[in-house]
C-alpha cells in the first residue's frame, strides 16, 4: 500500500489494512511480490498527484508479469469525476477503484474483481454516515491517530477538501472516548485527534459538545499520557481551547495554527475568515496563558494576487509569532477551486524567489528556538531507532521537537527524559538524563 498526503489519509490507510488483515491479506514493502498494490492517494498539491500517476505507470509492467495481481486507487483523488475518469480510460489495468466514503465496501470489491473478474467502483460523494468499528492496523503501537471529525465546511478558496471529502461530520463523543479507552488498555501513550479543523467539533452533534469538552473527557483517561490534535482553524480556536491545553495536563502544549498568509487582503480573497490582526491576538493570548507553548503553522506562498507588500505582511507574522517550526508550500492550481479562477496567478519564478526569502527569515528563526532548549531536561516519547545509527533513537517532546539520542532499542514507546546537548534547525540531539 502506498499512501500519499496527511494523517488523513495515513488513518484510512491503518483502516484499510485493517480490513484486509482481517480477511487474509499480509502487508509487505515488495510490490513485486503483492497480490494487491493499493495507491491511496491525496489530491491537496500538484506535486502528489504527479508522484502517483508516475507510479502507477510503473505498476503496469508488473501487472503485465502477473496478471492475477489486483491493482486498487483509493483517496481524495477518486473522489473527484475527472480523474476518476483519467484512471479509468487510461490506465485500464486498475481493478478497482474507491474513495474516501466508501473504505469499508473494499472486501466485497476485491470479491467482485477477483471472483467475478469484474472492474470494481464505488464512489459516494457526500455521507452523513460514519462508519465506526472499522479494524485498524496501527502503524505504531504506543502512538495513534483517532479521527473526530471528517469533511469540512470552510471552502478555503484554495483547498480541494470540502468538495471531496464532503462536509464536516463529528464522530459521537462516546465513540471517541471509547476508542482512546480501548487504546489506553492495548498500551498506546499518545493519540492525535485528527479533523480537517478540530476546533469546530461538534457543531453538527445533537448534543451541544464542544472540543474543548471532549479534550477534559480524554484529558481523565488513565494510560495516555499525551493528547495532540491537528488541525486547528484560527477562525475557531476559542478561549475555552486555550484554558484546556493551559489546565489539563495531557493535552500538549503544542499547537499547530496554520496562518497560510500574513496579508489581511490575501487571508479575505482565501475565505479563511480571519485577518491577520485577529491571528496575532490569538498567539498572544496563547503565550500569555501557556507560557512554553510550542507554536507551528502552515503557509502558502504565491496565491493568486499576492503582492510583495502581501509578502512582506507574512514575513512580518513569522517574526512577530517566532514559530517553533512551519510547513512552506508554493501555490498550486488545484482545478475546481475558486482560487484557480482567479486572476493574477504569480509566476513561478515568483513564487519561487519569495519562497526562499520567506525560507532565510523562517529557519533561523526555528534555529534560535531550538536553540534555546539547550541544557533542558525534556520528556521524550521513544518513537524508533534513527534511520541514521542503529544506536540511536529518535523521538519528539510534548512540542513535537525532533530529538536523536543514544539508547536501546527496547524503550521504544517509553517517555525518557532527555538533556539537550546539541541543536540543528530540523532536530535537536540529547542524552539520557
Ligand atoms: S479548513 Fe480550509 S484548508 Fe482546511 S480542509 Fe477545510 S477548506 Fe481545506
């Protein structure tokens, strides 16, 4: 299975291997020796969707070596006609195809393909439906996602999301303590609520819950010793957001806030429905309750009419925020979106010449942060052996800093304390204290 784009989509991913463990199948990296390759693809940036046709015109030579060997297309990418269509007419060696509302139909469409040797479709544009008690298999086994919400209602004019995921629907609150219960017994320490913008939880629920209630409910259960949740609309981030992560103790005091410009004028003509005013108070209130607050966000450089003076206003909230890391992308045309319409697309060389700018004011500036950990004791969830010495490990502090240090492998899963002797932009390095 190659899984492309957010925690979204890595979520379904667990999902679908569950339902095919479940049924027989084992998972394994060689694609040259799988009876079904599956592309779980993403559809957010130009750049994913490149990754995946390449690779899917890779596959057709096994396919053609081993004919029985069932090909699938699932993600945000088939939820929309034309490329569903493109996949279908072009690359007729795919068996099946299905989308992001419909995961739990896959067993009886690999029945389908492989028993009545049919083309197997299903795509459900938009479902009030959720579908709990789907088997998951975790990619981790102390850390997991959890989804609270799906779909979202916020049209950022830029974003393909609303139109193929479909609207926003919360998971009962019930279903969701449940599950973190059921994964505080099997052992896991973290899990990361997963919505397309969390903050606005429970909006669709009879029952009036907001998201800062349903954190105090998972904030009381015993085992988890850490709560993330990604993404959080600034439009929605509420006071009584902040008092939660400031009181209770699980919640980490990490938020991701993506501002995706600093310019007023650019946020209006995204819909984001805040200015750049409204975000700065918002941080400040942050750091003013939570002190130590880590604070991360996502920003798109060159949407279409962005001027150098639009430019210079998000170059200004990364000095003002200080930001403990951030996500760069370069606009990119995504067709369907009113954004696409517009007109004023920036030239890439643009793009790319403010990219970079944006680039020498954003690292140093998450250098001098990490930095200032030096010589601080940090908890640190053991996430797995670094890809670069088998003796060392890697893991992240309640800030969701990356930290390499010596140890064994067994404390995979612990919380360590860690003393932070060294630093570079993109990680720190420690020892065990
Ligand atoms: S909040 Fe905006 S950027 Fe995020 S998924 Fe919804 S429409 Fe896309």
């Amino acid at each position: 299975m190659l899984t492309y784009g957010c925690q979204m989509n890595e979520h379904d991913s667990e999902k679908i291997s569950g339902m095919l463990t479940s049924i027989g199948y084992e998972e394994t990296d060689d694609e040259n020796n799988a009876d079904l390759v599956i592309f779980n693809t993403c559809l957010i940036r130009e750049n994913a969707e490149l990754k995946f046709f390449g690779k899917l015109g890779e596959v057709k030579g096994l396919k053609r070596k081993k004919p029985d060997m069932l090909i699938a297309v699932c993600g945000c990418m088939m939820q929309k006609e034309e490329i569903r269509q493109k996949v279908l007419k072009t690359f007729s060696f795919v068996d099946i195809i299905f989308g992001t509302n419909t995961i739990h139909e896959l067993p009886s469409l690999i029945y389908n393909a492989e028993i009545n040797k049919k083309r197997s479709v299903d795509i459900i544009d938009n479902t009030e439906l959720i579908y709990e008690d789907m088997p998951k298999q975790r990619k981790f086994k102390y850390k997991a996602l959890v989804n609270i919400t799906y779909g979202c209602d916020n049209f950022c004019t830029y974003c393909v999301v609303p139109y193929v995921r479909g609207r926003e629907k919360s998971r009962e609150p019930i279903d969701i303590i449940n599950e973190v219960k059921a994964l505080a017994e099997d052992g896991y320490k973290e899990v990361t609520l997963l919505g397309q913008n969390v903050n606005s939880y429970g909006n669709n629920l009879k029952n009036g819950i907001t998201f800062a209630e349903l954190l105090y409910e998972l904030n009381k259960i015993d085992g988890i010793e850490r709560i993330r949740f990604m993404t959080s609309h600034p439009k929605d981030l509420t006071d009584d957001l902040i008092r939660v992560i400031k009181e209770c103790d699980k919640v980490c005091n990490h938020v991701h806030l993506p501002v995706q410009s600093g310019s007023s004028d650019v946020l209006r003509r995204m819909n984001r429905k805040y200015t750049k005013e409204h975000y700065l108070e918002l941080v400040n209130k942050l750091k003013k309750e939570v002190p130590d607050v880590a604070i991360t966000t996502d920003i798109i450089v060159g949407f279409p009419g962005e001027t150098e003076e639009d430019f210079q206003e998000t170059i200004d909230v990364i000095k003002k925020v200080k930001y403990d890391s951030a996500f760069t992308f370069l606009y990119s045309i995504r067709e369907g979106t009113t954004a696409a319409l517009m007109e004023n697309q920036i030239p890439d060389e643009v793009k790319h010449e403010r990219f970079d700018r944006l680039l020498d004011v954003l690292y140093p500036i998450v250098l001098d942060k990490n930095q200032q950990c030096i010589g601080k004791v940090y908890p640190v969830l053991v996430e797995s052996v670094s890809k670069t010495s088998e003796t060392f490990l890697t893991g992240r502090t309640e800030h969701f800093r990356l930290v390499h240090f010596k140890g064994s492998e067994d404390l995979i899963g612990e919380i360590v304390n860690v003393k932070i002797t060294n630093v570079k932009t993109f990680h720190m390095e420690g020892e065990i204290e």
